[in-house]
C-alpha cells in the first residue's frame, strides 16, 4: 500500500519548478569584465614568475 495515489494530480502552482534566469544588469556585467581582467592579470604573473603574486 502506497501513502500517495499516482494517479491522482499533485496540487502544485503553474510556475512550480521552473527556474528564473538572472536579469543581467550592468553592474553584473562590470564585475564579470574586472574579474576576468584579474584572472588574466593573475595568469600572466605565473608565467612571468613561475609563482602566484599578489595582483595590486
């Protein structure tokens, strides 16, 4: 014996489940072009002196 009947439709509002994507808003993409801008920045450190340093 099963505690719920498949059969019978669950009581779930339309929208339940589905995700929202985030609005994409300027201020989200000018911390995405200065974090990529710090990664890159970090890279060329390593390759110049074989370890990480501080990026100023």
């Amino acid at each position: 014996m099963s505690l719920w009947n498949p059969r019978k439709p669950l009581n779930q509002p339309p929208a339940f489940g589905r995700v929202r994507a985030p609005d994409a808003t300027p201020a989200y993409d000018r911390a995405k072009v200065i974090h990529q801008a710090a990664q890159f920045e970090r890279i060329t450190q390593t390759r110049k002196y074989g370890i990480r340093h501080e990026v100023k």
